[in-house]
C-alpha cells in the first residue's frame, strides 16, 4: 500500500492550489492529488470563452504535466478516489492502472483534503439523459456544447437554456455565435429571483431581448422528448417547445457519495465543515465549491461557487493541514461575469434573513442596478448589474462593517458615492 503525508481528493484551482501551498511549507512532504479529470488544472472560468471561440483549447490551462512532477507532486490523473476508509486512514481509489495493470490501489494518508468541486445537478425530468441536453461544467462539456451547437441547423429550431442563474445565463452568447435563435426558461419571473427585483432582473432581460433571445417566464419544465436526441421539451401547462438542444444549470448536486457512505457528514448542500475547514472525520479538511462550511462571516453554513473563494480555501485547508492555522476562514466572496454587453456581479452574502433588508441603487431605464442587502445595518452583500466601478468600495463596505443605519436614503441614491461612507 503506497502512504502519503498528504493526499488531496481533486486536481480542480482548490486541489491544486492546497497541493502547492503544502509543497511551499512542507518541502519534503509526500504529496498525493487524485484527479477524476484526464488533464491538468484548466479554467472552468475560461470555458465560455473556449466555447465563443475567444480561447484556444492550449490557452484554458493553467497547469503542464511536467509542472506537477517538477514541484515534487504526484499526480494521478484520470482515476477517482471511490471509498474512504477514515478510520483507517485510506483511500481506495479505482481506475489506476500502471504496467501491472492494476485496477485498484489503496492509499493511507496522514491527511486528506476533500476537494471534489460539484457536478452539475441533474434536471430531474424524464429524458435528461437524450442527446442534446447537456450541462455546464467541464471542459468535456464545453467540447459536447461546441459539437451540438455546430451540427444544430439553424432553421430548425431555437437552442434553449433553463435556469436563472450564472451557469444557465452563458448560453445565450453560444447561440448567437452559432447563428441560432435562442430562448431560456426562467421558472419564476426574475433571473435571481430571490435577489433581484424587476429593475436589476430587467437590466438583464434587456440585455437577452437586444441579442433576439425570447425569454420563457414561469415555465417549469416537465420533460425532454425523443428518441434517442432531444427533439422537444415539454412544460407544465402541456406545451411543447421544439428544440435539439438545452443547456442547463440548475446548481451543484451534493456531498459524493463515497464521502457520506465513508460516514463523513454532509448533505444537498455539499461536504459538512467547520470554521476551520475541517470535516467530521478526523484529519480529513474540505476546500472549495464541495465544501459546505461555517461561515464566521455569515453566522452560518453554506457553500460558496467560485473560483477565488475555491482557490483560498484550498490555500487556507493546506495551511490548516500543515498545522499553521487556528483561526477561522474568513473572506469577502465574489463571483462575477460578462453576459453579452451586461456585467453581473455577486458580493458577500446574498441569503435573505429574517432580519434582511434589500435596497436597490439605480435603475432599468439607466441600465445599471445594484441590490443591496442590508442586515443589522450593515452591509451583507449586493448583487451588482452594469456597475462593477462600485465593487471595491462595496467590498470595502462589508469587509469594515460599516454602521450604514439612517443612510438608506443614500445607499439608494446612485448620484451619491459610496467612498463618501468611508
Ligand atoms: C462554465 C463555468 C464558468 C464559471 N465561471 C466563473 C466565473 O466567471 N467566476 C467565478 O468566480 N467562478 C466561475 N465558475 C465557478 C468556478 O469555476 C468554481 O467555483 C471552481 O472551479 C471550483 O473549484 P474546485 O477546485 O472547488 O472544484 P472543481 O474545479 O470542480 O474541481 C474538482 C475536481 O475534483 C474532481 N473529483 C470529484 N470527485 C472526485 C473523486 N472521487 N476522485 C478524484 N477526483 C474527483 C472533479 O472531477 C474535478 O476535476 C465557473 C464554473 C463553470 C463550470
């Protein structure tokens, strides 16, 4: 049985960036990461713009093989850790397969990081499975959208994407650049329903309607139809919409399997860990889009979807591993993207709560809106739409607490600048 100081489940920007930050304090350490993925850390960020032809396949890479072994990290790509066994230190991972042609190999670690990122939630409609529907999430998705959307003819009928949120939102960009018309599902009446309101959710429906993309709304999807490709999906109310292709993003499925049959607690919402990072195993840590940790910032747990929070929790995970860290993980998360001409970003927690707020700063006709969310009188977060000059004074705003009671009226006031809280 091969032993390692630190094994590390998932090659993605957190995996990856606990496997380097542990080399850099920990020189002679035997260092471990198991990769699902055939390939070295690429950029899930930069996948849209594979897919809109703006980067080579080569330029989404952000790692070579050779850069793994020069830095003294082993790294197994193409196999998947299937059990853990935390008692026992080890992991049994399937796949391997060396000269001997071994299947299986078990590794005891000392300790072990759980960064397993999130595979796309399934639509949960009969037909999911046909040719044609296809989520976001890998660069092996971004190949299956590129030759779908190449052989679709663009008279037969419009390319559809269903979801209100960021994933679901970066295709309606692929279907211009490939001469289609396009249309999205929205289940409710807003993108971001429980964030925006209509000025915010209108800038962006502007934005898809200038682009010829027909926005659905209040339409739930009950099926995808076909033989062996999607020929039609099938809503609530009975309607059929003609189509060979629907992408989707709907939110990220829960803790893996062999994670919760190894006994670790975690749920729908992904791997279960402290304000440290640390699972319910022993010497087992969480990092990344997986982990559904306690937030100090927030007064609670949840689970955070982008790329900078992915790569300092993984940073934050390697330093508590190594034993250098015993203070809680704190950040101002952010995850932001270009939608067509429309900016959309979304700051610091954006979770209603009891005692929540919401204000919004500017309007559709401008076509600039922010939502702001207020708690305690402080700001928690904003979801910023065409306006992202405001981001750094926003982050400032919820970084310092900022006392922001009785300044309402100004908050709201988009002629008033932010800098003038500081
Ligand atoms: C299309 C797209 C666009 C995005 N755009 C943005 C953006 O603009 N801004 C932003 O901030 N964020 C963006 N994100 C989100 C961001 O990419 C993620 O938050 C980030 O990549 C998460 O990193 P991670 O290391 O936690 O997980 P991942 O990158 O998902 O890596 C996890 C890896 O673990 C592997 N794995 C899983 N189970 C096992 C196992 N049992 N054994 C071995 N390996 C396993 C997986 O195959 C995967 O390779 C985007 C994501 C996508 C999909």
């Amino acid at each position: 049985m091969a032993v390692v100081d630190y094994l590390i489940v998932g090659g993605g920007v957190a995996g990856t960036t606990a496997a380097e930050t542990l080399r850099r304090l920990r020189p002679n350490a035997a260092i471990t990461i198991v990769s699902a993925e055939p390939y070295p850390l690429y950029s899930r960020v930069l996948l849209p713009h594979l897919v809109l032809g703006k980067a080579s396949r080569e330029k989404i890479f952000l790692r070579q093989a050779e850069q793994y072994r020069e830095k003294g990290i082993e790294f197994l790509a193409g196999v998947a850790v299937a059990e853990l066994r935390p008692g026992e230190h080890t992991a049994v991972i399937v796949g391997y397969s060396k000269s001997d042609n071994s299947r299986i190999l078990n590794i005891r670690y000392h300790k072990l990081l759980l960064a397993t990122g999130g595979a796309a939630l399934p639509l949960g409609v009969p037909g999911e499975h046909l040719l044609g529907v296809t989520p976001f999430r890998s660069l092996h998705d971004a190949e299956a959208i590129i030759a779908a959307l190449s052989a679709m003819p663009n008279s037969e009928c419009q390319a559809l994407a269903v979801g209100g949120s960021f994933i679901s939102l970066e295709f309606p960009p692929f279907f211009e650049k490939f001469g289609l018309a396009g249309g999205m599902l929205l289940r409710g009446e807003r993108f971001w329903r429980r964030i925006l309101d209509d000025e915010a959710s209108g800038v962006i429906e502007d934005t898809l309607l200038a682009h010829n993309i027909r926005i659905y709304k209040g339409e739930a999807l009950v099926a995808c139809e076909g033989e062996r490709r999607l020929e039609s999906v099938r809503l609530a109310d009975g309607r059929r919409l003609k189509t060979s292709f629907l992408g989707y993003g709907v939110g990220l499925a829960g803790a893996p399997e062999f994670v919760l049959q190894a006994g670790i607690a975690g749920g729908p919402n992904g791997i279960a860990a402290d304000e440290r990072l640390r699972t319910s195993a022993p010497d087992v840590w969480a990092a990344g889009d997986c982990a559904d940790f306690w937030d100090v910032t927030v007064g609670r747990r949840h689970r955070l979807g982008n790329w900078l929070n992915a790569q300092e929790q993984g940073r934050f995970a390697a330093e508590a591993m190594a034993g250098e860290k015993e203070i809680p993980f704190e950040s101002v998360s952010a995850y932001a993207t270009k939608i067509f001409e429309c900016s959309i970003a979304m700051i610091g927690d954006l979770t209603s709560q009891a005692e929540s707020r919401w204000l919004t700063r500017g309007t559709r006709a401008n076509g600039k809106v922010a939502r702001l969310h207020l708690r305690g009188g402080k700001l928690a977060g904003a979801a910023l739409i065409n306006i992202l000059t405001e981001r750094a004074a926003i982050t400032t705003l919820i970084k310092n607490r900022t006392d922001l009671r009785g300044r309402e009226k100004d908050l709201a006031d988009p002629s008033f600048g932010l800098q003038n809280f500081f």
